[in-house]
C-alpha cells in the first residue's frame, strides 16, 4: 500500500519496510521455491482464502435454508447474489481505502468485517439477516485480494514476483473449488450453522497470527473521499452486475433497467473520476489504463474471465440437470481442477521469473481453446466422468499458465502509487467479465435448447445441443485470449517514476 505524496509517514514506515524486504531477501536464498516466500505473505495468502472460500461454501446449504426459513429457491440463491453484488460494490473503493489506511489498519477491517459478518450469519433468526450477515463477509472479503495484490507488489523484488504472486492462485482457484464440497462434508453433521461455526475459529486464528507478523508498507495519503463516486460506484456495478447475473431469469425490460441502469451510473462513474483526476483525488485512479502493458494484461484477464466462469457454469449445470449428481458430487469431480490450478501457480510464477510471460501464456491460451473446443464436441448425455474429470483438470493448467503471469505482468507496469488502484481495476473488472461470460453462455445454452425442442428434439437433446454451442461461445472468448496474448511484452517495461 504505498502512496507517493504529500504528508508524512507513519512512524517507523520505513524502518518497517526495510525490516520486511529483507526478511524476504533472507527467505530468497534457499533452493526450494516454498521457503522463499515470506511467513507474513503466506499468512495473507491463508486469509485470502478462508475468505473467497466463503463465496462458494454456502451452495450445498440452500435446501436447507429454503425449509429452515420458508423461503422459495430464488429467494435462496440470494446467499450466493448477494456476496457478488456486495464484491462488486465495494472493490472499486478499495483503490482509495488501501492508500488512506495503513497495512495493519486495512487488514485488521477486513478481518474483522468478515468475522462480524460470519457472526451475523451464525446466529441470523430470520433469513434477511442471513442476507446482511452475507454482505458484511463479502465486504471484508472484498478488501483482502487487493491488499494482498498491493502487499506482495511493493514488498517482492520484480525478479521475484511471479513466483510469489504464483501463491496467490491457492486462494483465487483452490478455495472456489473446494467451497461446495467442504461444506457438503459439514452438512452431513448437522445444521447449516455449522459451516460458520467452522469457518469463525479458522478466519480468528489466521487473523491473530498474521497480525503478529504484519506490518505497515509504504505511506498513506490523507485525500478526501468522493461521497459521490462511492454511491455511483456501489450502485452502478452492482446493478450491472445484478442485472447480467439474472439473464434468462427475468424479463427483458427488468434486465434493461438494471443493465442499462448500472451500465449508465458506470460510465458517469468513470466520467467522474478523469475529472477528479485534475484536482488529484479520484476514488479510482484510472491513469493505471495508461500503461499499456497493464491494459492489455487487464482486457486478456477479462475475457479469459468471460471463458473461465462462463464454462465454469455449464459444467455444474450438466453434472446436476443432465447427469443428476448432487452439489457436493459436482463439488468433488471439479476439486482436483481447482487444485491443479492452484498448486501450479507458484511454480509458474517461478518459471515466470525466468522466462517471462509469453512463454506461458500463448501456449495457455491455446491450450485452454483446444480444451473448450474438445469439450463442446463430446459432451453429451454419457460421456465418462473421468472424460470430463481430465478435461476440466487440462483446463485449469492451462488458465494457471495464464493468470499467474497476467496478474504479476500488468501489476509490475505500474508505478507503486497505482498499485493499490491497479489491484481493485482488476478486481472489479473480473467481477464484471465474469458475469459478462455467465450471462452470455446461459442465453446461448437456453436459446439453443429451445429452439432444438421446438424443432422435435427431446428435453435432453436439447440440453446437450444448447450446451454445445455454450462451449462453442466460450471457445471463441478463448481466441480471443490468444490474439491478446500477442500483444504481450514477455516482461513489463518497469516505470521511471510516479504518475503525472
């Protein structure tokens, strides 16, 4: 978290940062690749975890919510909508918060946000106050990853940040992945409660001992807030976000007013903040779109992000309308892709360091294209599960040698005051690339079974050839990734100095 301007440190920042670099220049001496990473990174990376894995931890418990509170399915699924809008929210503050606070300060509302939240969650009466126990988790959780970003980017020597940043892919691929299946383990000991009876003493311990290694990085800067551009921010993202998220759900003029809604408050959002540029306090700082190099690594995310979580929802999808496995069924065949991805990430970060990004990700994006056209020409009603089980683990490998680089590459061609900004740009725009590739999957996966039913098909007929084409559509996002991937520096061109 550091900010290059006007006002004076915190006692002993510098002192502290110093203290910190080389606690890693010490770790970095050892051969093995686990060593050389901080303790205090590796107890972010925990934290980081505990929290997006509670994104995904509450799926297998909507039955149980529906009959505990009496509630319809749709109302249920608002324990997932809920922690995404929230994200969605809160990310594009987070640029301004991570450089107003320090690390320990940022670090101890987060934690502590998500503890209350989980709190909430635990003990909630009635299901809205499960829905606000929810939101106040994913405001937490919303922080974390920028944080961690923004740590790792001013503390980790260039050379060695795609192997540290490689770390990161343990929460952002791992914790999703194994959400449904823990919790299904949970379930079967008892209520839903249990899963925030699991996950408070875990998030408390992580908290505590990374706060005894944590320190403070960087200075922060006293700008004042834009009360404007928060409201315009919450409500615009979250609304698009929303809005995409409920295509093929509601009707066309309800999705209209909130796509276009949020689309509108988004674009007088980002007008706001070149104009608050001027003055110097921009909520979100987006002089980070200047360097290219950023912004290409920022666009190929996105679509690779419109591919990922847009084939990510077709998978569930058949396993449990088609194939009738259970949640936690589902959960357990796509664990050991999540797990590939993440425990590949260090190491292709490490080879990052060596050789670059290019080495990586072209070859990742072809991969992950052959892999999603090899999927939509033989998915069908009986294909094996350790069929799909080895594609889906192919997959990940091939997204773990794109991420990894991306994130580091982008971040790195940033000068250090944008880092904080450059971290929640990504943040947010993975939220809305996400529900970007969801959305439009979904309207291909349904418009294509309709139209197979209407012409004679049978119901499973239809599924699989509305499948098919969804896979086909995820395909092309994945050229896409490729073209971009061209375009790529193998490493970033380091910038001189602060931004102007």
């Amino acid at each position: 978290m550091t900010a290059h301007t006007e006002g004076a440190p915190e006692p002993s920042t510098e002192a502290e940062l110093d203290e910190f670099e080389a606690e890693f220049s010490q770790s970095a001496d050892g051969p093995e690749d686990a060593s050389k990473t901080p303790l205090v990174i590796k107890l972010l990376v925990a934290a980081t975890f505990v929290v997006i894995l509670n994104e995904t931890i509450m799926i297998n418990a909507m039955p149980r919510l529906m009959a505990d509170f009496d509630v319809t399915a749709r109302s249920a699924q608002w324990i997932s909508s809920i922690f995404m809008l929230t994200m969605a929210a809160v990310i594009p503050v987070t640029g301004w918060f991570l450089q107003r606070v320090s690390t320990r300060a940022a670090y101890t509302i987060a934690m502590t946000s998500f503890g209350i939240g989980t709190i909430i969650c635990g003990t909630a009466p009635i299901f809205e106050m499960l829905l606000v126990g929810r939101a106040v988790q994913a405001a937490g959780t919303a922080v974390m990853m920028p944080l961690l970003m923004t740590t790792v980017m001013t503390v980790v020597p260039e050379q060695a940040r795609g192997r540290v940043m490689g770390n990161m892919m343990l929460a952002i691929s791992v914790a999703p992945a194994m959400g449904p299946a823990l919790s299904g383990l949970i379930l079967n000991l008892g209520s839903w409660r249990l899963i925030f009876a699991f996950v408070l003493p875990v998030a408390a311990i992580v908290s505590v001992l990374s706060l005894r290694h944590l320190k403070n990085v960087g200075e922060t800067q006293k700008t004042p807030v834009s009360w404007s551009s928060v409201v315009m921010a919450a409500l615009g993202f979250a609304a698009l976000v929303y809005g995409l998220s409920e295509v093929g759900a509601r009707s066309t003029g309800q999705l209209a007013l909130f796509i276009g809604g949020g689309a509108a408050l988004v674009a007088l959002f980002v007008g706001w903040q070149l104009r608050l540029q001027r003055v110097g306090s921009p909520l979100l700082d987006l002089r980070a779109l200047t360097h290219r190099t950023f912004t290409v690594a920022l666009v190929l995310m996105s679509v690779a992000f419109m591919a990922f979580l847009g084939s990510m929802i077709l998978l569930p999808l058949y396993l449990q309308d088609l194939r009738g496995l259970s949640a936690m069924q589902t959960g357990l065949l796509v664990m050991p892709g999540g797990l590939a991805m993440g425990l590949l990430g260090p190491r292709v970060g490490a080879v990052y360091d060596r050789i670059g990004a290019r080495p990586l990700v072209i070859p990742g994006a072809i991969l992950m294209t052959g892999v999603l056209f090899t999927m939509s020409r033989v998915i069908d009603a009986d294909t094996p599960y350790a069929l799909i089980l080895g594609l889906h683990v192919v997959l990940m490998v091939s997204l773990a040698s794109i991420f990894t680089p991306m994130f580091t590459l982008g971040l790195s061609a940033l000068t250090p005051e944008l880092y904080s900004h450059g971290s929640s740009i990504l943040g947010t725009l993975q939220q809305v690339a996400g529900a970007i590739g969801t959305a439009a999957v979904v309207v291909i996966l349904e418009n294509r079974s309709k139209s197979l039913v209407s012409g004679g098909a049978t119901t499973h007929e239809g599924f699989v050839g509305g499948l098919q084409w969804a896979l086909i559509a995820g395909t092309v996002f994945a050229l896409v990734v490729v073209a971009l991937s061209l375009l790529l520096p193998s490493k970033a061109d380091l910038p001189a100095g602060p931004a102007h």
